[in-house]
C-alpha cells in the first residue's frame, strides 16, 4: 500500500470513529496529514494495521 493509501485509509477510519462518539478519534487528523512515510506507518501500527 503506498503512502497516501495509507493516509487515506487513516483519515477515513477516524472519521467513521469520531461519527461514531469516539470524537477523541478526530485528534489525530492533524498527525496523520502531515506524518511521512515512516510515521504514519507507525500511526498505522497504532490502529492495527499491518
């Protein structure tokens, strides 16, 4: 998966969590927009991706 795959993905799950009442969720948009490649695969790991 490229890295604005990844991007992508990430900002689509924190959206669905945040419209779910886990508002918290939405903190991260900020990190993962500007994160690079090797931080937003560590963001990623953080959500569970692989």
């Amino acid at each position: 998966m490229t890295t604005e795959e990844l991007r992508r993905r990430l900002l689509e799950e924190i959206y669905a969590g945040a419209m779910a009442g886990m508002g918290a969720m939405i903190l991260d948009e900020d990190r993962i927009r500007r994160a690079d490649d090797k931080e937003l695969r560590e963001i990623a790991a953080q959500y569970g991706y692989r």
